[in-house]
C-alpha cells in the first residue's frame, strides 16, 4: 500500500507538472496581472494612509487617473510615434541596403554584409503575411485585454484571491504563506516601480538628445529606447542599434554622438537616479538577473525575457522565506 501510495504521488506529481508546462504561457500572463495588481493597488493603499481615505476610493481615483494618462498618450503622442515608427522601418531598409553597396566591394565586407538580413525579411519571418500579421495582432490584443482585467479584479479584492489560495494548503503552514505573498507583492510592486522610473528616464532623455542632435524619427527610437530598458542590460545595447543605424546616412559623427547620448542616458539612469532610488526599489545581483532572463527566455521565448527578471524576484523571496529559513533554519537578514 505505501508504494502504491507514493507511485499515484509521483504520477500525480507528473501530471500537474505536465499541464503547468501546457499553460505556461497563460500562467506568465496570470504573472503580468499579479504585478500590475500588485502595483495598482499598492499606489491606492499609500494614497488611502495618506490621506485618510477609504481604499477602495483610491483604488478608483488611481485607475480614473492611469486611464486618462494612458488616453491622453494615445491622443496626443501616439500618432506620432506610429508614424515615426513606419518612417523608422523605412529608414532602417534604406540604412542596411547603403552599408551592404559600401561595404561588399572587398571579400572581408561581403562575408560581414551578408548576413546580415534585410528589414524586409526579419519581417516576414517574424510576422508571415498578412493573415498572420492580424492573428499576432489580435493574439496581442486579446491577451492585453485579459492581463489588464484580471488585474483590475486582484487589485479590487487582493484579499479574496491570497486566502483562497493560501487555503489550498495545510493549516500549519497558512501564516508563512501570508507572510510570503505579502512579501512576494512588496518586492515585485517595488522593481516594477524601479523599472518604471529607467523606462521613463531613458526614454525622456534619449529622446532629447536625439532630437537635439537632428537625428530623424527621435521621438520612435527614444520609444524604443524606453521599452527596451526594461531589459536588464542588454536592453540598453539593444535599443542603440536602430538609432545608429538611422545615424548612418549623416556620416560617422552622428553615429558617435548617438553612441555618446546612449551612453550618457544610461550613465545617468545607473549613477545618478539608481543610487536615489535603490534605497526603496528591489535591484537583483547582475549576474543573477542575466541568468534568470537567460533561461526565461530558453523556456519561454520573448515573453520569458520581459517576465524573467521579476519571476527570479520571486524566487529568490521564496527560496529565502521557505528553503533558508524554514527548512535549513537560516535567520532572518
């Protein structure tokens, strides 16, 4: 009987692990709705200490006021990042197609130069035609549209979901399990506001200096630039290729004034906003978070690579509440 007993375990075991790894991309969006919850509400609770007010009040003056910025964004800056952003397609074709008729006249140019892919074809292999374009497109939506309700719901009633999930385990380990989703969301709503304050600080100062320097479609690269940073690291690298490549077509000087205005944002993001803000936002050892969006991004794609970095937050509360502490009996530090 006990072996018939930890063999229906184990097969129990292999099939909830077999159905996570099946919904793991609905999971990581479940993850997203966790986080911004996390976020929402936590902005509510301080406003409401503050100023005296009922929660749930603020929780509604807080999703009123990032719906009318989100609104006003789209209003008034959208259409011209959108365009900025067809213009920078355009741009990046005719970029990459001079740096191959300049550089394939030597054997050495023509090895480098081609292979390199055409804008047009990272397209077409990233989105296909026109009918995989509006699937992706509507995927996108959809999912977008999910992450943003679940998360209004967890940030209504954050109490309903934690204990009913804190009641799927036994009794004797429900006041640990408070104890780390409670951490679990201070640390995840804290490097998401750190994140926040890179993003709109790279992109804010990228965009002034590019579009100090002349360089076209600014507006589209410092967007860019924003969104990348919150890749740890490799997003900067990342975000500075489009606009040297842009730079290109003025001569070699652009080129090192970009490379000196990416490298100036992101000094000042790491020397100067960083030490102001690290004293209340979560910062994980680098090589930890390289590690961690390593094999994010092996087990889950591009997804894996946004999400990489906060699940390792995660873990790493988890592993030091649960595993140090409880089992091998490590004090709190």
């Amino acid at each position: 009987m006990p072996i018939r007993g930890d063999l229906w375990r184990v097969v129990l075991i292999g099939a909830v692990a077999v159905l996570l790894w099946q919904l793991a991309d609905v999971l990581l969006l479940l993850f997203l709705a966790c986080l911004i919850a996390a976020v929402v509400r936590g902005a509510a609770d301080r406003l409401a200490d503050g100023l005296s007010a009922p929660p749930q009040l603020m929780l509604g003056v807080v999703i009123v006021l990032l719906t009318l910025v989100t609104l006003a964004a789209a209003f008034w800056i959208g259409p011209a990042v959108a365009g900025q952003l067809g213009d920078l397609v355009t741009r990046l074709s005719d970029s990459l197609q001079a740096l191959r008729d300049h550089y394939s006249q030597t054997a050495a140019g023509r090895a480098v130069t081609g292979h390199i892919p055409s804008v047009q074809a990272v397209m077409q292999k990233l989105f296909g035609n026109v009918f995989t374009v509006a699937s992706l497109t509507l995927g996108a939506l959809g999912s977008l549209f999910v992450v943003v309700v679940v998360s209004l719901y967890l940030a209504i009633s954050p109490a309903l979901y934690v204990n009913g999930l804190v009641r799927l385990l036994p009794r004797q380990h429900r006041p640990l399990a408070h104890d780390v989703m409670h951490e679990l969301g201070h640390d995840l709503r804290l490097w998401l506001l750190g994140q926040l304050v890179d993003m709109l600080a790279v992109g804010v100062l990228s965009a002034i200096g590019l579009f100090w320097l002349g360089v076209p479609v600014p507006f589209a690269l410092a967007t860019l630039a924003g969104l990348f940073t919150i890749v740890p690291y490799f997003g900067a690298i990342t975000a500075a290729v489009p606009a040297i490549l842009v730079a290109m077509t003025g001569g070699w000087m652009p080129v090192l004034w970009v490379i000196v205005i990416f490298a100036g944002c992101h000094a000042i993001e790491g020397y100067v906003l960083a030490p102001l803000v690290q004293r209340h936002m979560v910062r994980l050892p680098p090589a930890l978070t390289i590690i961690a969006m390593t094999i994010a991004a092996a087990l889950f794609g591009a997804l894996g690579i946004i999400v990489g970095t906060p699940l390792a937050v995660a873990a790493v509360v988890i592993v030091r509440r649960v595993y140090l502490e409880q089992v091998l009996g490590d004090p709190v530090v």
